[in-house]
C-alpha cells in the first residue's frame, strides 16, 4: 500500500514538474508563434510541436526499463496532445481542422496518420528517471495535402499566367488589426468580396508551402525568399469572421491586385505573408 501511495506521489510531482515547461516549444524570436493547449503552432515555419511526459515506473526491475517505459509514456502522451493542437489549428474564420475530421472518418484517419509520423526534435531525461519529448510534424505536406483536399473552391479562380510578372509577391500588413494565423484566410475588399483565398492558388504550391505564409515585421517580410525580390505592400484594415483571420482591405488596393497584368501568377503560386502583431 505505501509503494502504490509513493508511486502516486511521485507521479503527482512529476506531472507537475513537466507542467511548468510546456510553454516555450520554439525559440520564437520573430517568429509568428500561437500556444494552443500543451501545444504551439509556428505560423513563420508552418510547424505544429506538443510535449509529452513519462513517469518512470517504480515496479520496474532496473533503472533501464524503468527510463523506456517513461520514454514510450511521454512519446504516447506527447502524440496525444500533438493530435489535440492540430485538430484546434484554424482553416479559415469558421472552421479548424477537427470540424473536418468529425465529418469524414477518413478525414480523421488521415490527420491521425500525420501525427503517427510526427518526429523526435527533443528528448530530456530528468534526474528522477523521467522523460519529456518534444514532437513537431509540418502544417505542409501530408496535413496541407488532407485539409487542402477538401475545400471545394481551391483553384477555382487561379490567376492566368502572362509573361513576367511585375510583382513577385504579396505583402498584407495587418498589424494592429487583431488578425489571427490560419491554413486558409481569405482577402477581402471593403464590399466583401474576396481578393484572394484558396480559390486563386494551385494546390501543388498550397500544399508546398502553404495559402499564405505570416511574419512578425514588414522590412523583413520584404526579405523573405517567399516573396522577393519586388513584392507589392497593401494595408490589412480589420479583420472580419468569428475567427478573425479574414483581412479587409481597401478596394483601391483590392482593384490593384484584381489587374491581371500587375499580379499575373504570383497570387496562384502562394507568394503571400501577412504580417501580423
């Protein structure tokens, strides 16, 4: 009885301990980085990380099996919360990633597949025989390709290619407007009609780098290779939708990039950053 009293203890004291160190997955810096639960999600590097803990079992024969067990433990408990993150990550104003996969079970799979592949970035054993993992898997790829798969307007609308572009990229400075990373926001003219959004982009680029890419500054977005060398700057004036992730911008601006011979296929080929606070 006092073993299994002391058992509880200890993993009592080492729930607690990982706790305190969930915060902080990336090294933000400039980064667009957004904790959501026992997870974060790095708008900048379209990367989703969660942590996980194992508590040594204090049945175990040795300190060796005792440390695995802890290791498999915190691998389970961090693919566990990496599957709650990504589900809460955001598509668009409206919808995350988990109200797909409860209208698809195959739609579930594939998002619970993407976790299963998740990697190893970082693994700390604590003195006590406890173990913490920290696991990332890209919002590119395999997950872009499920979520991507499934809006119905993706490329719709793609802009016709025509010679050399003037513009090479999208800039949307919507700092100060409370906009909120998502896979798939929308631009919007002050009459509400979209600009760009998962309907003017190939899906081969979407699911590549992503619709948009964000940043926390305008001078170093207009460095970022996504854009260079000479993109177009236009002003984020609200945000728009439950989830606020749908910038407005003016219809002047919006009438600039509605000129084909100005934007030609940049917009298709998802050279956007929104520069957010």
């Amino acid at each position: 009885m006092l073993r299994k009293s002391l058992s509880v203890l200890l993993f009592i004291s080492l729930a607690f301990s990982f706790g305190i160190t969930y915060a902080g997955l990336f090294d933000g810096g400039d980064q667009v980085v957004e904790t959501m639960g026992t997870g974060e999600v790095n708008w900048s590097a379209n990367v989703i990380r969660s942590v996980g803990s194992g508590a040594p079992n204090p049945e175990a024969p040795n300190v060796a099996v005792a440390r695995l067990g802890a290791e498999r433990a915190a691998k389970l408990d961090a693919m566990r919360n990496l599957l709650e993150t990504v589900k809460g990550v955001r598509i668009d104003s409206q919808t995350s990633v988990v109200n797909f996969t409860t209208q698809s079970d195959v739609i579930n799979s594939r998002v619970e597949g993407t976790v299963k592949g998740a990697r190893v970035v970082k693994t700390k054993y604590l003195s006590d025989g406890g173990v913490e993992v920290i696991i990332e898997v890209p919002i590119t790829g395999g997950l872009a390709d499920t979520v991507y798969g499934n809006l119905t307007d993706l490329g719709s609308a793609a802009v016709p290619k025509a010679g050399s572009p003037v513009y090479t990229g999208l800039i949307i400075d919507a700092k100060g407007t409370g906009a909120r990373p998502a896979m798939s926001p929308k631009i919007l003219d002050e009459d509400g009609k979209e600009v760009y959004g998962s309907a003017y982009v190939s899906r081969e680029f979407a699911i590549k780098q992503g619709i948009v890419g964000y940043a926390k500054d305008v001078n170093a977005a207009k460095q970022n290779e996504r854009v260079t060398a000479n993109p177009i700057v236009v002003k984020g004036l609200k945000t728009t939708g439950s989830g606020g992730s749908d910038i407005v911008i003016s219809n002047a601006d919006a009438a600039g990039l509605r000129d084909v011979s100005k934007n030609l296929s940049f917009l298709e080929q998802t050279r956007v950053l929104v520069v957010v606070d």
